[in-house]
C-alpha cells in the first residue's frame, strides 16, 4: 500500500521520543550526575555542549531510520526494523562518539569537560554530531542484508572522517588539541566546523542504493573528492579574500589569530565557512 501521508511523520514523533527516553534512562543508569536535565538546569554549558551533540544526533537517526526501513507493507514489520536500526543506531552513536574524542583529542578530554572546559565540550558535541551525521546516512533498511551492508559503510565512514580530520589539522602550525584542552575556544569552533562539515560531505558519499561492493566503493572514493573543497576554504577564501592576508599552503594569519590572539570571530568564521562549503558542494555533488 502507499504510504500514508501522516504514516512516517508518527513514526518518527514516535521513534524519536522513544529514543530520547532511552537516552534519560541510559543517563541516569550509567551518569547520573550528569544528564540532560540536570547539566542544562545547572547551567554547565562544557556538559551541556556534548548533550546537545547527542540529542541532535538522535534526531537525526530517527528520521533517517523511518524514512529507510518503513515500507507501508506491515505495521509490525515496519516497526521491528525501525526499532532494531534505531536502537541499533544509538548505540553506535554513544560508542563511536566517545571514541572519536579519545582517539582525536586525547583521552584528557572527557576530564577537560568535567571542569567545565567549554572549548573541550564543543569539540566532544561535535564529534557526537558528526557521528549522528554518519549514522543517519548508513544505517537503515528492512532485512538483515540491508543492515549488514550498513554497519560495513558506517565503519568505513568513521574511519574516513578520523583521516580526514587528520589530515586537516595538519593545516595549523598550532597543536589543535593542545589549544582546545587549554580553553581556546576559538580553535574549538574552527575543529568542530571541519569535523560536522566532513561528516556532512562523508555522509552524501556513503548515500545512494547499494549495488555491489565495487560498483558502491568506487562511486564513495569518487564522492569524496569533494573533502578537497575545504582546503581552499580555510587558506584561500577565509584567510586571503575575507582577512585580506598573504595566501600561504599552511599556516598564515588565521593561525596567529586563532592560536596567538584567540579571536573567537576568526574561528567562527572558519567553521561557518566548512559548513557552507559543504553544504554548497554536496548540493551540487
């Protein structure tokens, strides 16, 4: 039968509500000294930071899930495979998400955001964010086959976004992690841009109908030339054509003013400037 028109935004509403009760209860099972509710009415914006990297995540995986696995066929059906991908889903997003800060900013940082770090929790928000991103590109479907293929793809993204953040931060002449565990913030936001605008540009080349493991890998190292678009961004457009500097390949006045000057604006600019090249390219891609 065809879908009916309030069939998926229920499921959703449904989905998404279920998953962030789940994220309470996990909370106040395993961290119950610091939840959503109590971080953000306490004010403690490091924790509440990577609370809103987790909650965004959530919502993203919930659409992404009922708009991948419902078929409209069977009720049931549909809510068997929309409660495994979901459940599935939250639980990579808790276990890549923590491990993609340890792995990229060193295991200090979790202790960075217990003292309240602000720089540290953005860059932890970010990484949950991105991983949502992730998840919400892979993971979906209505049979095992289907879920197979997306815990390879989701694996294989993470792995690329942890590259390419690497080789990213190799831009700065600054110790990126060094700067955020020592409360620059300004080099937080220009980490967290990069990191949720690979995501976004990792995430369309992992989209699309899976038709053989050649065929598929070929057409996502293809769609990932488009990472490429952000090393212009940062050197030539924020660097030369908006601060008016001398272009250079590496390093530059948006190094000495984020590292040096912690000019929170710059650092602003930069990741917004990720953002909407990412945006603009996969748009376009």
């Amino acid at each position: 039968m065809a879908l009916r028109s309030l069939y998926l935004p229920l499921f959703g509403a449904l989905t998404t509500i279920v998953l962030l009760l789940l994220l309470r209860a996990g909370q106040r099972l395993w961290t119950p000294a610091h939840t959503v509710r109590s971080d953000l009415e306490q004010g403690q914006l490091a924790h509440a930071l990577v609370q809103i990297g987790q909650v965004l995540g959530l919502f993203l995986i919930s659409g992404a899930v009922v708009a991948g696995s419902a078929q409209g066929e069977s009720l049931a059906w549909d809510a068997l495979w929309i409660a495994a991908h979901g459940l599935l889903a939250m639980v990579l997003l808790e276990v890549f998400g923590n491990l993609g800060v340890r792995v990229l900013l060193r295991s200090r940082l979790h202790a960075e955001v217990e003292r309240e770090n602000v720089a540290a929790g953005l860059a932890a928000g970010a990484h949950y964010l991105a991983t949502g991103i992730l998840l919400s590109k892979s993971v979906s479907g209505s049979d095992l086959g289907s879920l197979g293929v997306s815990l390879v793809f989701f694996v294989l993204a993470q792995l690329t976004l942890h590259v390419f953040v690497l080789l990213f931060r190799t831009l700065t002449v600054y110790d990126d992690a060094e700067e955020i565990l020592g409360e620059n913030l300004a080099a937080a936001f220009g980490y967290a841009g990069v990191t949720v605008a690979l995501s976004v540009i990792i995430g369309h080349a992992v989209e699309g109908t899976f038709v053989d493991w050649g065929t598929s890998l070929r057409g996502y190292g293809l769609a990932l030339l488009f990472a490429l678009a952000l090393y212009p961004v940062r050197q030539l457009f924020v660097q030369t054509l908006l601060l008016g500097a001398r272009f250079s390949f590496r390093g530059g006045r948006l190094d000495q003013g984020i590292a040096v000057e912690r000019n929170l604006g710059m650092g602003v600019m930069e990741a917004v400037s990720y953002l909407a090249a990412a945006f603009l390219v996969t748009r376009l891609g």
